[in-house]
C-alpha cells in the first residue's frame, strides 16, 4: 500500500514539473556577440505563461515593449533604468523589446511566444535604421 502511494506522488511530481512555466534570462549588455547595445540572447521562443527576466548585467539599459510591436490584447511593460524586469507572456504572438535610451543604436530583440507566425507587417513600424536592421537579423530564419 505504502509503495503504491509513494508511486502514485511521484508520478503526480514529475507531471507538476512538466507544467510547470519557464523562466528565460535575457542580459542587457554593452557588448555581446551581435555587437554593441544588445540583449543577449536577441531573439527567444518561449510558451504561453514563461517568463522573460531582463537582467541588468551592464548600467543605463532597461527593458521596454515597443508600441505596435506586440500582440494584439497583451500588456505592455516599461522597465526601469538599471533594475531588473520579470515578464510573464500569456498571449501568442511576436513581441519587439527595447532598450529605451539605446533603442537609435539597435539595442533591440525579438520574442516569439507560443507557435504563432511572425505577423507580415511585425517590422512595418517606423524603426531606427540600427534598431530595424537588427530586427532583421533577429527574424531572418523565423
């Protein structure tokens, strides 16, 4: 009796655990492997309730959803300068992020939550050349 108990919590553990959302680190740095003014990484896919923390690895960055750069229904987030910022994604979609003070020297990235395709028009905002161009690199393959 004892160890079909025992069985049947652990398998109610590991079936807990498997549900259970993620969470992804995003540095924000003045130089990474895409160059100078970056989140590293630029671009993640994450699922339907994860959580993207936006570390404050370097100073003078923060973390900004960018207007008409989101899907439609989710809540925009505005981080403060050089703190950190948890954010929980529930809606499918491509989400654009900015550095606000280093958005003009491209520090941006892409997030994909869930399987939704990237929307034809994602990159059809008035962007920052640099901003536009990394956007670009980020999304080239999705």
């Amino acid at each position: 009796m004892f160890i079909r108990k025992a069985a049947i919590f652990a398998a109610c553990l590991m079936l807990s655990g498997a549900a259970q959302a993620a969470t992804v680190e995003v540095q924000m740095l003045n130089r990474g492997e895409a160059g100078s003014m970056v989140f590293e990484p630029g671009f993640v896919q994450v699922q339907p309730g994860d959580t993207v923390k936006f570390i404050a690895t370097d100073k003078s960055h923060n973390a900004a959803s960018i207007d008409g750069m989101i899907p439609e229904g989710a809540e925009a987030f505005n981080g403060r300068i050089d703190e950190e910022i948890e954010v929980t994604l529930d809606i499918p979609g491509y989400y654009g992020v900015k550095c606000t003070p280093h958005f003009a020297m491209g520090m941006v990235m892409t997030i994909a939550v869930g399987d939704a395709d990237m929307p034809a028009d994602f990159l059809a905002g008035r962007l920052p050349k640099n901003a536009r161009e990394r956007f670009e690199a980020q999304v080239a393959d999705k």
